[in-house]
C-alpha cells in the first residue's frame, strides 16, 4: 500500500470497528476508526488519501448523509458502504450518488478486503470511463428482454420475491433469469452489477 494512504471506519458498533479493524490491519493497512460520522468530520481525515467504509445505519449522521457532506466538501475519499440485507436499495441510492462499493452484510474478510483494494485503486475513474461503459452495455445487449427486466430490478434493490410478484412469474423462474444475467453481465455480485448499470447510464437515480 501506498504511504499516506488510510482506511477509515465510521461505524456506531464497537465489535464491528474492532472486527473491521483486526482484518485490515491483519492485510497491512492503516486503520482509523471513529463510532460517529460527526467525529469523523470534525477530524482531518476527510482531507487525507485513503478510502473510507461507512455503515448505512447510524445514529446523528447516517452513512448516506455522511457521504453527501463529503461530496459538498469535495473530498476525494472512496467511499464503501456497509448495509444490512434490507438496506440493499440504500447502498444502491449511495453508489448511484458516487460510492465505490457496497458491502452487504454478513461479508467474508476477502470480499472486504477485495472492496477497499478497488477503492484504493481508484477503479471508481476507469469503471466510468467510456470504454468500461460500452463494454458493459455490450453485456446488457445480450439479454433477453425478460432478462433485461430482471437486471433492471435487481439493481434497484429488489428481492426475487418481489420480482416475480412484479412480473407475475415464480420465485424460481426469477431466480434463474437472476443467475443468467449474472453470467451474461461476467458480474461478480450485486454491488459489480449496479456499478455496470450506473456507468452504463440505463437506470434513473431515484
């Protein structure tokens, strides 16, 4: 890792900093950790190098706000939200305002490792760059028009039990056009599938 460069966590839960903490420290990063957004605004950080992982739900300042204030200051920190399994559309409504990344909960040390290695390096520039943007909506040519629909909800943050009550079909038959547009995407997950949609400019910000 580069020098001068800091993960920061923002998060209301002890045991989760101290979790979060250990696995990054343990992969050789630095680590500042502060239990409201409001200590991390009031401090530098904001103005260093690095990137910051912000829980979705917090007391005072949320992590949606949090990354809004950041947005009005202009800080250049990435951003990387934490979200419970319910809180999908908040962590969609955050990439869509500028987020790196989204980690829904509960995440293995590799794909958070994984997540702060993209933002460190910066892939939020290059995922929307125009030839990342064409190559995408190359992928999205490939769908079938039920597919289309299906990726276009997945990506709002809904579950496949709401999907198949939109589009009036079953669970199971929503679950496989699910599978299938992952493939066609090459997405690794839902955050990778709604960073495509964001730079491939198909969805409204809502």
């Amino acid at each position: 890792m580069a020098p001068n460069r800091i993960v920061f966590l923002v998060d209301d839960d002890a045991a989760v900093r101290d979790s979060l903490r250990m696995s990054l420290e343990l992969a050789g990063h630095a680590v500042e950790a502060f239990s409201r957004a409001t200590a991390f605004l009031a401090s530098d950080a904001p103005k260093m190098r690095g990137c910051l992982i912000t829980d979705i739900r917090m007391p005072d300042m949320d992590g949606l706000e949090l990354q809004e204030e950041l947005v009005r200051r202009n800080a250049p920190l990435p951003v990387i939200v934490i979200t419970g399994h319910g809180d999908v559309p908040l962590a969609v409504r955050a990439m869509k305002a500028g987020a790196v990344d989204f980690l829904e909960k509960p995440f293995a040390r590799e794909v958070l490792l994984a997540a702060v290695d993209r933002a460190l390096e910066e892939t939020a520039t290059s995922a929307r760059s125009e030839s990342y943007a064409e190559d995408v909506r190359t992928r999205i040519a490939l769908l079938t028009p039920r597919e289309r629909e299906v990726f276009e909800l997945i990506v709002v943050g809904k579950l496949s039990k709401v999907i198949a009550h939109e589009l009036g079909a079953s669970i199971r038959t929503i679950e496989v056009h699910r599978g299938r547009v992952m493939q066609k995407m090459q997405a690794r997950g839902l955050p990778d599938l709604v960073r495509m949609a964001i730079s491939a400019n198909v969805l409204e910000l809502r």
